[in-house]
C-alpha cells in the first residue's frame, strides 16, 4: 500500500506544480475566489483530476471567457474546453452554477482533467464537504480509500453513477474497509460497478 501512497504525493505534486505554471490562482482569483477541493485537497489523489470551486458574486460567463482566453495563450501542445451552464440545475447532482472543464495535455499519456465549478457563496457546498471530511480523516481510512479508488479508477461507472464521494462516505460515515465491503455498500443504495 505504500506505492499508493507515493502515487497520491506524486500526483498531488504534480497537480501543484501544473496550477502553478498555468497561472491558475492568479486567472481565477481575478474573477472570484478559487478553492481547491477534491482528492488534491484531501491527499487522496490516483488520477490526473483537479477539482476547483470558484466563488463569485455574480455567475457571468464572460468572466469565464476571459479565463478560457487566458489560458489559450500559455503556451501547450493541446487544451480542450467544456462549458455547462448549471444555474438553474441542468445537472440535479451538480452545483448550481457555471463549469469550465479543462483537459490539458501535457504528452500522449499525460493528461490533466481541471474541474472548475463558478458558484455564489450560497451554492457552494465542495468547500464545505471537504472541511468536514479532513475533519474524519486519518492515515488508516485514506489508505482505505486510496485502495479502493486506485481498484475502480478504470471502471466505466466511476465518475459517472459511482463517485469518490460514494467511496469517502462508505469509509468514513460506514466504516467500509475493503472492496468488497463496498460493492455489498452500493448494492443496498441501489448502485453497481457491474
């Protein structure tokens, strides 16, 4: 379980490190006030995927073109972009808000996913989610949830019916500690990596 553990600090360093050079915290807190959130901010990295919250006054999508904007001029072989507007829940399970994702490819094997949520104040809930879940977390149940989501992290339904939210409330509210425990742990809430 160690080299998941070296996964995770080598991907959370190399998160660090791409939000550094793509000039993220300056780009974003021009518009608002950029928390990072997720499996970067928790230490319970084992893909390429940062999750960003955004808090804005006003939810503006030309805010959000200037961002677009800024970052097609670094300097990268391949940047992809994806907009959904969210303010009036297109997407129920979603935030109420603006989403900028951005696929960032650094080699054919390397590839960056950046979710970016714009929210108000009253419609974050990411930051408040992950306060609660450092405040659970320990050594033992990160190694739990490191394992579990390195075993799923090619399945299909991952990131789309099964997600790493599922697997931190299994560990931490259920007290799940291995895969199986948490394939039996979706069945009774009705979802399965089947």
């Amino acid at each position: 379980m160690n080299n998941l553990l070296e996964q995770q600090d080598n991907l959370q360093k190399e998160a660090n490190l791409l939000i550094e050079k793509l000039e993220l915290k300056s780009i974003l807190n021009n518009i608002g006030i950029m928390s990072v959130v997720g499996s970067l901010e928790l230490g319970l990295m084992t893909w390429r995927d940062i999750d960003i919250e955004v808090f804005v006054e006003t939810l503006d999508r030309n805010s959000i073109s200037e961002v677009v904007k800024q970052l097609l001029n670094k300097t990268v072989n391949r940047i992809d972009f994806t907009f959904i507007d969210n303010k009036n829940e297109y997407l129920p399970a979603m935030p109420l808000g603006l989403y900028l994702g951005i696929k960032y490819k650094i080699t054919k094997d390397i590839v960056w996913k950046i979710d970016t949520w714009f929210v108000s104040g009253t419609h974050s809930e990411g930051f408040k989610q992950i306060a609660e879940l450092k405040s659970k977390l320990t050594d033992e149940f990160k190694l739990i949830i490191l394992n579990i989501k390195n075993q799923i992290a090619d399945n299909p339904k991952y990131k789309k019916e099964v997600m790493s939210v599922d697997i931190y409330d299994a560990v931490l509210n259920h007290k799940i500690e291995s895969m199986e425990e948490f394939n039996n742990y979706l069945k009774k809430r009705g979802k399965s990596l089947d």
